[in-house]
C-alpha cells in the first residue's frame, strides 16, 4: 500500500500530538488533579475514585464512541482517529512512570493547559482526534460551524462541571482556566502563529501609496473602485494583507503621504497564496532559507 505525502504528514501529526498529550496528562494534570475536560478529564475523575489506570479507562470510552465518528465524520476521519484512539492510551501507558513536572497548580494549570492545546490541535490538524470528546467536538465543528476552540470549551465544560461532585471548587475552577487554554491553543495550532493583517485604505493620493506599498514595501495590493455615500464621489479602495509586524510601517508611510487617509485592519486567519509561503514568512523573519 502506497502511502500519500499527506497521509504521512497527518499520521505524524497525530503522533506526536498523542505523545504530546499523554506527556500532559501524566506528568501534569493527574498529579494535580486538573480535570480538563473530555476522555482526559473523565480518567482524572475515575482514577481519583478507583485507582483504575487512566489509560484503561480511555480504551473504554472511545470504542463506543468509534462508531459515531466513522457514521457523521466519515471513513478517512475514522480511520485516524481508529489510530489516534489506540495509540494515545498506549502512550498515556509508557509515560506513566514520568516525573511530575510541577506540584503548583497555578503553574499547572498554565503548562497542562498549553501542552493540551498543542497535542489537541496537531490531532485535529492531522484531521484525526484522540476519541473520545474530542470526536463530538469535531461533530459540533462539522455541523454547526462552531471553531474547533469553542467547540472544546462547550463539550469539556460539560464534563468539568461533573467534577464538583468529587474535587473542591478551586480545583474545578483552574480547571475551567486550563480548559480555557486549552481552546485558545487549539485554534492557534489550527489558524497558524504567524498572524496577520487585513488592511484597507482610502484616500485620494491612492497613486501615490499603491507606489509605496508596491515598490517600496514590497506587499501585495489590490485596487477596488468604490463611491463615496455621502458626497458620491468615484474613489479607490486600496486593500493589502500583511504580516502583523509590518502593519505599523504600512501606517507610517500611508499617513506620511496623506495625513487624512482612511484605514482600517483587521486580523487576518489562514492566509495562503503569494507572499505567504513558508519560505516568504522565514525570509521575512530573516531566516536562511537555501533549503526550504
């Protein structure tokens, strides 16, 4: 069997994402008795009242739950998360033994959350989960067009709230905290970390800075004619998406050209095209890129 370079990818991704997670779980928020929501937060609940093996408690909740993922997410999402759901109970198994990283539940609470996040996100840019919850976060996702994020915080949130019967309030509540973390790393694994800006510009010198943003600036411009509302007149609205950092620049040299130009940004998610290659992006961070 012939495997595709994104099939390849997509298994990597969900590898190490597993690892990462089960990393977090036993070196993190067991210990602390951190209840992060979903399949994880529910073998804490279990393994505080029994003592059965987190890992064995996975097992049992997502073979359920395997069904439902293949029936409304389909074949080729089944199958990884078939893989994911096997291979992160095996890894939340080995790394038993590791050392807990910190006995602080402030600290935690920020690292469990932030370590979750990173492994929940590159399982769900694998377009795989671990089982679990997160395959009815990804259902709520698909049919309801809720960010993956949001998603998390409302199925998990359920399943914290389960554990005010067994732990005291302020576990609960930096559980909620993490939880939190935890859907605000997700969705920045999945939208990229380099963030950008959508910016746009009007301004009756539009020759002028179309020249500056072009030449000077080296950035991507596009000229849209527009009318004013009130007076009527024909002008021209000049758009340009770029990286964060550069938008304080881009501004300088508009309002250096007309000191009355009307521009507006807004943030930008999941660009692609030119100029927002991986190679582009390391350039610009001056980073070698001979083999990139």
């Amino acid at each position: 069997m012939k495997f595709t370079k994104r099939q390849i990818q997509d298994t990597l991704y969900v590898t190490i994402g597993s690892f990462i997670l089960a990393v977090s779980i036993n070196s993190i928020l067991l210990p602390n008795k951190i209840v992060a929501g979903g399949a994880n937060g529910i073998s804490v609940v279990i393994n505080y009242l029994f003592g059965i093996n987190p890992a064995l408690v996975l097992y049992a909740i997502n073979l359920p739950l395997l069904g439902l993922c293949f029936l409304l997410l389909g074949k080729e999402v089944g199958i990884k998360t078939i893989y994911g759901s096997l291979i992160y109970p095996f890894f939340v198994g080995i790394t038993t033994h590791l050392p807990v990283l910190t006995h602080n539940i402030f600290l935690a609470t920020i690292f469990g959350g932030i370590l979750t996040g990173i492994g929940l996100g590159l399982e769900f840019r694998g377009n795989a989960s671990t089982g679990g919850t997160a395959i009815i976060s990804q259902i709520v996702n698909k049919y309801f067009k809720i960010s993956l994020g949001v998603s998390i915080l409302f199925v998990d949130g359920l399943v914290i709230l389960s554990a005010l019967f067994v732990f005291n309030t302020d576990t609960v509540l930096f559980s909620l905290i993490c939880l939190y973390l935890i859907g605000r790393v997700v969705d920045m694994v999945q939208v990229g970390f380099v963030r950008s800006k959508n910016v746009m510009i009007i301004s009756p010198k539009y020759a002028e800075i179309k020249e500056k943003i072009l030449v000077d600036m080296d950035k991507g411009l596009t000229l849209v004619p527009i009318e004013g509302g009130y007076q009527n007149n024909p002008s021209m609205l000049m758009m340009t998406v770029i990286s964060e950092k550069d938008f304080a620049r881009i501004k300088e040299n508009v309002l250096a050209i007309d000191e009355e130009a009307f521009i507006v940004s807004m943030n930008a998610s999941e660009v692609f095209g030119k100029g927002f290659s991986l190679k582009k992006i390391a350039e610009d961070y001056g980073i070698e890129t001979n083999n990139l």
